[in-house]
C-alpha cells in the first residue's frame, strides 16, 4: 500500500515536472525542472527494484548532464526573444513532425502485447542463483544487444564530433600558440636572479603612467606655473 502511494506520489510529481519543462519561458528554470524530473524518476526506478538504473540516473544525467546543460544555458547569451521570432513561419513543418512522431507512438503502443508470464516475471524481478539486478544488466547489454550497444555508442560519438565541427569558428585576432616558433628559440631567453619583494623599478622594468596617474602631475606642472607667474 505504502509502495503504491509512494509510486502515484512520485509519478504525479515527475509528469508536472516533465511539463514544466516544456512550457517553462526561462531556460533556466526549465533545466532545474528536468533535474526534477530525473529524481522522480530515479524514484520510481527504486521502487521497481531497479537500483542501478536509479544510480546511473542519478550519477550520469543530474550530476553530469543536466548539469553542463544548466550551465551552458547560463553562459550562452541567447537572445530568444528573437529566436521565437521565427516561430510562426516553421510552426507548419513543427506540427508535421508532432504528427509523424505522435502516429510512430500510437503504431508502437496499439502493437504492445503482455507476455503470457507477465504476474510471475511481477512477482519475482530479482534474477535467480544469486544474480543481482546489476550482473543481469550487464549479461544482458554486453551478450544480446553488444553490436546495437557499439552502434549507439558510435552514434553519439558522431553525433558529439558534429556539434564540435558546426561550433567551431575562426576568430579574427585570436592568438594562438607557435609552438615551432617558441622551439626555434635559442638564446634569447635569459635568467635572472631578482630578490624578494623587488619592485619594477629596481629590476629595471619600467611601465607606461595610468591615466589616473597623470592628472596629479599635470595639475602640479600647473600649480607651479602659476606661483612663477604670480612670483615674477
């Protein structure tokens, strides 16, 4: 009874967060919202006896990516005020990709069918011999589905690769290290001894006044042209 209260609560909680998301107006709060969700979800992975799948949610996506995306979020000055200004004009293709991605599930979910062990697989979920739900996993992702594992692993590498490739821009006036250049040097770099607390002047070094720096001396020049002009 407590498990299934806890399961509505938690469900509740993680759907109204899912929801926030997508309607929240500052990315921000979005991105906090989806951390939300995460724990929600991880949760509900306790409660079906799926404790390293509530870790790995925990560990991987709220400690490490919706972290980089709420800082990324926080960084970036996006102006989306003029990003919404195009709204109007693709919101034509958006609804058709809702509507294909909306079809694709409604195909999937009017195809589900129910095992015919499915209350004897409910009422034991934990392996035999001995198996924890971890070894299970791993048997099962590393055995059965390894080359579908490789190939989603390659596709975020590709995927990864893309976004560096369609960030990258070449900035004028960047500098960058010559590494050839700084090899070549021979000789022209000295060492020198300098004492503690030695200051720019005494080891020779001499740099421009600061503009605040000036208006001292020049107001003294005055002080001392005008006590000439009232002398003579």
């Amino acid at each position: 009874m407590i498990a299934a209260i806890a399961f509505y609560v938690f469900a509740a909680i993680l759907i109204a967060s899912a929801v926030m998301v997508v309607t929240s107006r500052n990315p921000v709060h979005s991105v906090l919202f989806l951390i939300l969700a995460f724990f929600n979800a991880a949760v509900l992975f306790l409660i079906a006896g799926a404790e390293f799948l509530a870790l790995i949610l925990v560990i991987v996506y709220v400690g490490a990516v919706a972290v980089l995306f709420l800082f990324v979020v926080m960084m970036l000055d996006v102006d989306f005020a003029q990003l919404r200004e195009g709204f109007q004009r693709y919101a034509p293709i958006g609804f058709v990709v809702g509507g294909i991605l909306l079809a694709e599930l409604l195909l999937v979910v009017g195809a589900w069918s129910f095992a015919d062990q499915v209350e004897e697989l409910r009422l034991a979920p934990m392996p035999g011999d001995g198996v924890t739900n971890t070894e299970a996993l791993g048997r099962i992702l590393y055995t059965d589905y390894i080359y579908l594992f490789q190939a989603a692993g390659m596709v975020l590498l590709v995927a990864m690769i893309g976004a560096i490739v369609l960030t990258h821009r070449q900035r004028a006036g960047t500098r960058r290290q010559n590494i050839q250049a700084q090899l070549a040097r021979s000789g022209s770099v000295s060492l020198r001894s300098v004492p503690v607390g030695a200051g720019l002047r005494e080891i020779g070094i001499e740099r421009p006044p600061l503009p605040e720096e000036e208006k001292p001396a020049i107001a003294h020049a005055a002080d001392h042209g005008h006590g000439h002009g009232g002398h003579h």
